[in-house]
C-alpha cells in the first residue's frame, strides 16, 4: 500500500506547486480557487458519489468501521483544544484548534486516494463514503458547527440552518446512487463511465485550488501551535483509530479505510465553518495549509505502519 501511495501523492504535490506557480506567476488567487471549489463541491464530487454507487451500490456492513473514527474524531478535538490552551491561546483559538485538529478531509481526498488504493472494492468505498457522510460532513455542520459556536460568538446552535447540508449535490448523489443500484435502474455504462472520469478530476482539482490559495504568511507567529495542531491531525487521531480497528478485530479493507480517513488533512470546510462562528480563521487556513502540506509525508508513514501491524 504504501508503495501505490507514495507515487500518487508525490503527483499531487506537483499539482499543488503548479498552483503556488500560477498563483505567483499568473496573477491567479482566491478568486479562481473559489470557482475551482465550487466545481469540486457541486460537480465532480457527487458525480463520483453517485458513479461509484450506482455502480457498486453501499455495503451496509461497512458502517461498523463509523464508532471507532468518530471515537478518534473526538479524542482529537478534545486533545486539539487542550494543545491551544496549553499554547495560552484565547477561547476563539481553542475552538479553531478543536475543529482543525479533528475534522478530516475525507472526501475531496481521502475517498478519491481510497478508491484508488481500492479499485472495484465494494466495501473499501463504502467504508470511506460512510466515514465521509457521516463522521466528517454531518458531524461537522452540527456538533462541529455547535462546538466552534461556543468558542466564536457563545452563540447557541442553528439546527435549521445547519439541516440546509442536506440539499446540497454532495449528500443527495449518496441515496440517489444507493437506489439505483437497490432498483437496478438501467444506467447507460458510457455515462457511468463519464461521471466517473468527471469524479476522479476531484482530489487534482483539490490540490491545484489548495496550491492557488496557499498562504504561508497565515503561519506568521503561529508555527508553534500550528505544528502542535497538525501532529494531533496528522498523527494522534490515525494512532487512535488503529488502536481501536485493532483492538476490536476490524476486518480489511475496513480497517485500513478508518485508520487512513483519520489520517487526512483538516477538512477544507473546517475552515467554512471556523469563519462562520466567529473562531480565529487565521490559525485555521494556517494549520489546514500547514496539515494539507505535511500529510504528503504523514500519509506515507500511516500506511507503512498500517501494513506493519496487520494481523
């Protein structure tokens, strides 16, 4: 595993330079990062979604992998948020720290890499879109979102405005996938084909927007706790979720599918969600930088002691 990973995050950290490059060189920013978002969040992410379950359908067993992420997603926040106070940070900081240091990238990343690594695995793309569904996009917009709000404004939790998640073309091509496959709807294969080739643009479009926006001044008197942070991302929560996977005997690809989801980089959207609520949105574009850049190593190492502890 670790020998397929490297090479294929070595090529995304080219295509994060090229955006650093064309950033620099070119005069392109923010603006063209937001519209590259945009297509991920809007197009080629829930054509990857449906694609993939339409074709494969969702193996429902796979849910058992959802206690033991969700289990290192908190031990994360909570050991994120003590790392800020230990830092002497303030109550907007801790909640950044809190929701960076937990929330992974799981989709624009981690599914698109785990597909990969598993082509054709039913169970393996299952177990990330749960973890992806579930632990990251539903956790995140409630007790992610209710979390940085006490920290932000100490404003109380808008369940209506956090239900709006659900209308969006991220979360309806899961069911819609689902179903397809359950009513064995007739899908031209060209067009499963193409949605899928759509989908798999994801994770290069990712890095080229990350390499567009990239900002290292946001680390500017914040490289101690941002690396803090990025080690409880980047290793503590995957060191939790293996101890739980192997504790508890999860079988393979599961195992394997939770450990590295927890490994990911801080989700992009943490960053939404830190602006929103009035946290330190600086600390968190710089540790969600800082994690996106150092996960091209930590990735590598998660994997090789994944394969290392297999029974």
């Amino acid at each position: 595993m670790t020998q397929a990973l490297g090479p294929l995050l070595g090529g995304l950290s080219l295509v994060l330079a090229l955006g650093f490059v064309l950033a620099r060189v070119r005069g392109l920013g923010a603006r063209e990062a937001d519209v590259l978002n945009g297509l991920v969040v809007d197009v080629t992410m829930p054509a990857l979604l449906f694609a993939v379950l339409a074709r494969d359908g969702m193996a429902w067993g796979a849910a058992r992998v959802l206690p033991w992420s969700a289990t290192a997603l908190l031990a994360a926040l909570g050991v994120g948020a003590i790392v800020a106070r230990a830092f002497g940070l303030d109550a907007r900081a801790i909640g950044s720290a809190g929701i960076v240091a937990s929330f992974s990238n799981t989709g624009f990343l981690g599914l698109p890499l785990l597909l990969t690594l598993f082509p054709g695995d039913a169970a393996a793309s299952s177990a990330a879109m749960m973890i992806d569904l579930v632990i990251t996009t539903i956790l995140l917009w409630t007790l992610g979102q209710a979390y940085a709000e006490r920290f932000g404004r100490g404003a109380s939790f808008d369940a209506r405005a956090a239900l709006r998640i659900f209308k969006k073309p991220l979360v309806l091509a899961v069911p819609l996938g689902a179903l397809v496959h359950a009513l064995h709807l007739p899908i031209p294969p060209f067009l499963l084909t193409t949605l899928e080739g759509l989908g798999r643009t994801t994770t290069y479009l990712v890095f080229l927007s990350l390499g567009l926006s990239l900002d290292v001044r946001a680390l500017s008197g914040r490289v101690a706790p941002a690396i803090a942070i990025c080690a409880v991302k980047l290793l503590f929560a995957p060191a939790v979720a293996l101890i739980c996977v192997r504790v508890f005997s999860v079988s393979e690809p599961l195992a394997t599918v939770a450990v590295l989801q927890s490994a990911m980089p801080s989700a992009l959207a943490s960053v939404i969600i830190v602006a929103l609520t009035g946290c330190d949105r600086p600390l968190a574009a710089a540790v969600c930088t800082l994690a996106s850049l150092a996960s091209m190593a930590t990735l590598p190492l998660v994997a090789w002691i994944i394969d290392a502890t297999r029974p």
